[in-house]
C-alpha cells in the first residue's frame, strides 16, 4: 500500500477525526468523533506531535499518531494514540507511523507507549516494532481501565 506519512496541520483534524472516530479503540473509551476533534485541536494548539497518514496522492487519511516529543518521565518520547482506519489495518499504516513518530523524536532516550490490554493483537505489533512491556498502570487513562506501558530502548 502506497502511504504519505506528513504532519497534520489545523486543517486537517476535521478530517481525520472525521476518518479515524468511529473505531473499536475510541468507542471503548466513549469518545465520539467531536471528542476526538476537541482532543486534536487541544494537541495541536499546545504544538504536541500529530501526524497524519495519506493514501496514494494525498488520498483518504488512513491513520493518525499523537505524541509527545518529551512527554514521558521529560525525556523519553510518548506515543499518546495511534489510529488507523478499520480498512487500512494490517497493511503497513501502523507501521509507516511508527516509524515516522520515531524518526521525530526517538533519539537519543527511546520511546514510551501506552496500549490498553483489551487490543487485540496491538500488544503482538508493537512487540514486532521493538516495545517490551514495563508494567500495568491501572486507572492511568480512565478509571477501571488497566493500561501496559511499553519502553523502546534507543
């Protein structure tokens, strides 16, 4: 598959909240496509890392990461959210943004990422990326919620 991986400027978060808001992940934490584009304008007014992943020619957006350059422990990068569009999985989107995340802020520390345990084979991808689980962070992003952080050492 043919992806252009860029950074999201302010006009494009309508669209990608418009693309990405109906999945499994976000209605597993109750939030509707408006939510998620309240949450992108908010990263994208404090100028945190979103980037956008585009079929052929500027096509459809096929998926999206959020991230914090020095956002876990002030040092190491945090991948706050990856998306990819329910059509797009397993194609190599998710691991075309991995991989641009990485190339923006990955050295020299490493990386953090927090996956929720209810994904399916989430764990497994980010495993073949190089991320080894740490530890459970229960109550982390929601209340109830148990959450795995995973570390990739530079």
């Amino acid at each position: 598959m043919s992806v252009t991986v860029a950074p999201l400027g302010a006009q494009a978060l309508g669209e990608a909240a418009q693309a990405l808001g109906r999945g499994a992940l976000l209605g597993r934490y109750g939030l509707s496509q408006e939510g998620l584009l309240r949450l992108l304008q908010g990263a994208h007014q404090r100028g945190e890392g979103l980037l956008g992943a585009y079929g052929e020619g500027q096509g459809p957006m096929l998926g999206l990461a959020w991230y914090l350059p020095r956002g876990a422990l002030g040092t190491a990068a945090y991948l706050r959210l990856l998306l990819v569009a329910e059509g797009a999985q397993r194609r190599g989107v998710g691991g075309q943004l991995v991989a641009a995340f990485e190339a923006a802020c990955m050295v020299p520390k490493g990386g953090f990422f927090v996956l929720t345990e209810q994904q399916g084979g989430a764990e497994a991808f980010y495993g073949r990326h190089g991320y080894r689980p740490v530890g459970p962070l229960p109550g982390f992003v929601q209340k109830g919620r148990t959450e795995l952080l995973l570390w990739k050492s530079p």
